[in-house]
C-alpha cells in the first residue's frame, strides 16, 4: 500500500510530499526525499530518518515503523 508522507530535508527550504510502499525500508523515504530534493540540496551519503523525534532503523519496514499517512519525517545528515 503506498502511504504519503510529508518530508522535510536539512537543509531545503520547502517540504515536499513522497509517496512510499509500506513494504518499503524507511531508508526508502531518506533516497526518495533527497532525490526529489537534489535541484535544491546535494544529497548526502548518510543521512538519518527522524519520526516524532525519534531516529527509526533505516532497515526497519515503514509499516513497523509507526509512521502513518501525512505523518512529518525528518532527513538529517549525520555527521558534520
């Protein structure tokens, strides 16, 4: 089931909507994020996926994730 989620890239200066498969790792919404993004903000190697202010396991399937339809994501860079 596809489920869109609003993202929010470090970094860019809107918020852009991305639809994802619920099968999907969370992963998916940091590589979908940064490359609907890339005319904006160059995407980074390592990123983390943050959800109600917790950092979610970029392996861990969307659906198990807690993140739900409209829910706000965070793509942060790690590191410096």
């Amino acid at each position: 089931m596809l489920v869109p989620v609003y993202g929010f890239l470090r970094g860019d200066t809107i918020g852009l909507l991305v639809l994802v498969h619920d099968d999907e790792p969370v992963s998916a919404i940091a590589s979908k994020l940064q490359q609907a993004a890339a005319v904006r903000v160059a995407p980074r190697g390592s990123v983390r996926v943050v959800h109600e202010g917790k950092t979610l396991d970029p392996a861990m399937a969307i659906r198990r994730s807690g993140i739900e339809a409209l829910d706000r994501v965070d793509v942060v860079p790690e590191g410096p």
